[in-house]
C-alpha cells in the first residue's frame, strides 16, 4: 500500500536513521509475510519438477565393475598336531610294509629249511632200510654159508653172526647220528634266521623312529613353503585390487565430472536460450502462474519497499526463474512512479 501525502509530508521530520530502519522494518515485514505464497510456489515448483522426464540413471557398476576378477585364494594349512598325525600314519604304513616282507622272507627261509628237515628225516628211512636190506642180504648169506659148511651150532657162526649185527647196529648209529647232526644244524640255521628277523624289526623300528621326525619335519617345511606361496600370491592380488579400485575411482569421478560438465554446458545452452526467448510449453505456463502469484503480493506491497524486499527475498530468484528479472523490473518502475512527484513537489 502506498503512503498517503501526509504520511510523506511527516516523514520529512524524520532522522535518516529512522527512516532506514522504518525501511528496514519493513522489508522485515515484507518477507515474513511472503511465506504465505511460498506453499503455492512450492506446489507450482513440484509440479513442473514432476513433470519432467526422469533423469536416466547412470549403472556406475555395468560401467566401471568393482570385481576386477582377482580372487584370493583360502589355504587352510595343516596344523603341527595334523602334520604329525599324517606323518605317523604314512611311517607305519611304510614300517608294516617293510615289515611284512622282511617277515615273508623269514618265512619263506624258515619253509625251505623245514623242507631240510623233511628231506634229512626221508634219507634217514631210506638209508635205514638200505642197511636193513645189506644186513639182511649179509645175514642170510652168512647163514647159509655155515649151514653149508656145517658149523650152524659154532662158535664161528655166532661170531660171525655177532660181528655182522654190531656193524649193522654201528651203520645205524652213524645213520641216526648224521641226521641228529643234519637236524640240529637245520634248527641252528631257522634259529640264526630268527635272530637275524629280530635283529632285522629292531633296526626297522629306529630307522622308521628316525625317518618319522624327519618326515614331520619335510612336511612342516612344504607347508610352511606352500603357505607362503599362497600369502605372496594373496597379497599380490590384494594390491593389484586396491590399484583397480583406485583406478576405477579416479574413472568413474572423471567420468562423472564429464557427465556433470555436459549437463551444465546444456543447461547455461538452455538458460541462454530461455533467457533470450522465454520459457516454451508447459514450463512457461507453470511459470507464468509463479509470476502471476508473486506479482499480486509484492504489487500489494508499499512501492517505496518492494523491489527492496522481492531483491533481498531468499526464494523468490528461484521460484520465479527469468521471470524474477521482470517482476523486479516491473517494482522498480512502480518506485520510480512514486517518487517522482515527491522528487517534483520539493
């Protein structure tokens, strides 16, 4: 609303500073009240935002992937404890092995002296009855040749006779005595071969004692190798995937950068354009009613204030778009009106 003559006749009474802040005042004023087109200004804003087309989303993954196909690989390494264990088994396993061809030969000796004994005993009866058959031969032919001569009943028949069963009791003894000796060298024998088998396990069980804590010791060092491998290559993959992500960082903040960059080149095009030609189509409708509502409240307002306050307004250089030059355009005009015959009448 416009001062009347009287109320500028009494503001030449006034100090300078009560008129600026009386100014200020009302700007004060003045921008308080305009929070009560603001809702409808907004409404008109969401409207044409609604309108517009939706922005395309930019798939930052399908452009720039964030696996760069580097696996690490999970090794999970023996235990101390599973080392030993498997070690353990692998020894006795082997010492059975070992063990039961060292005890197969054994056996396969011990058979071969049994077969000895066999042998020794078959001798022992045929030469048995080889001299039974010479004594008997012998015998019978001594009897018939003092039957012949007639001296059946003598003392040389019974000499002869004794002479002849103590040399077949003789050649029986040695027979019986060779095979005694031929046995007992055959049981020395399987006896040395026993000896010789525990002698054999016993060295078997240190040299497998032996080769265990080495065996645990070879597999420690092949896990401990392999587990190093797998480290190294792990952390090489780690690195490699950081510099990806570092690399795909700086594309995809270039990339946006030039997306941005575009969309503000079109925009400064679009802003000239509009600026030079106006607003097209249901933009400048929507914005025509921004500018009708935003019009009818500042013109409300005292002259002398409201290019003041619509130029020290927070939103309405938003709102109203290229129109917010025209309305303060149209406000400056309507000022000037004002004062002109003031300017005039002093």
């Amino acid at each position: 609303m416009a001062k009347s003559v009287w109320d500028k006749f009494a503001d030449l009474f006034k100090t300078e500073s009560q008129k600026a802040q009386e100014r200020q005042d009302g700007i004060n004023k003045a921008l308080e009240d305009e929070k009560s087109i603001l809702d409808e200004l907004a409404a008109l804003d969401k409207q044409y935002r609604d309108s517009l087309p939706e922005e395309e989303k930019i798939d930052i993954e399908a452009l720039f992937p964030s696996d760069s196909g580097l696996k690490e690989i999970e090794y999970v390494a023996e235990t101390d404890e599973d080392i030993a264990k498997r070690a353990q088994f692998e020894n006795e396993r082997k010492k059975q092995l070992d063990s039961d061809r060292l005890n197969d030969k054994y056996e396969a000796q011990k058979s071969a002296y049994g077969d000895k004994k066999e042998d020794a005993k078959q001798t022992l009866k045929e030469s048995y009855e080889k001299l039974g058959a010479v004594y008997d031969d012998l015998r019978r032919r001594t009897e018939n040749d003092v039957l012949k001569r007639g001296l059946a009943r003598s003392s040389v028949a019974t000499s002869q006779l004794g002479d002849l069963d103590r040399s077949h009791m003789e050649g029986a003894s040695k027979l019986q005595t060779a095979y005694t000796n031929a046995i007992a060298d055959i049981d020395g024998r399987i006896a040395g071969l026993e000896a010789d088998r525990v002698s054999a396990l016993d060295e078997l069980d240190i040299k497998y004692a032996l080769e265990l804590d080495e065996r645990i010791a070879e597999l420690k060092a092949e896990r401990d190798k392999t587990v190093l491998k797998y480290e190294q290559y792990n952390q090489s993959v780690r690195q490699q995937n950081e510099d990806y992500a570092k690399r795909r960082q700086a594309d995809i903040n270039e990339y946006l950068a030039d997306v941005q960059k575009q969309k503000e080149d079109e925009q400064k095009r679009t802003y000239a354009h509009e600026k030079m030609y106006g607003y097209e189509g249901e933009k400048q409708e929507n914005y025509a009613k921004r500018y009708e509502i935003a019009s009818a409240f500042y013109s409300s307002l005292d002259p002398e204030i409201a290019y003041d306050a619509l130029a020290a307004s927070p939103n309405m250089k938003y709102y109203l778009g290229h129109y917010y030059g025209k309305l303060l355009n149209s406000l400056k005009s309507t000022k000037v009106d004002e004062y002109e015959p003031q300017k005039r009448y002093y």
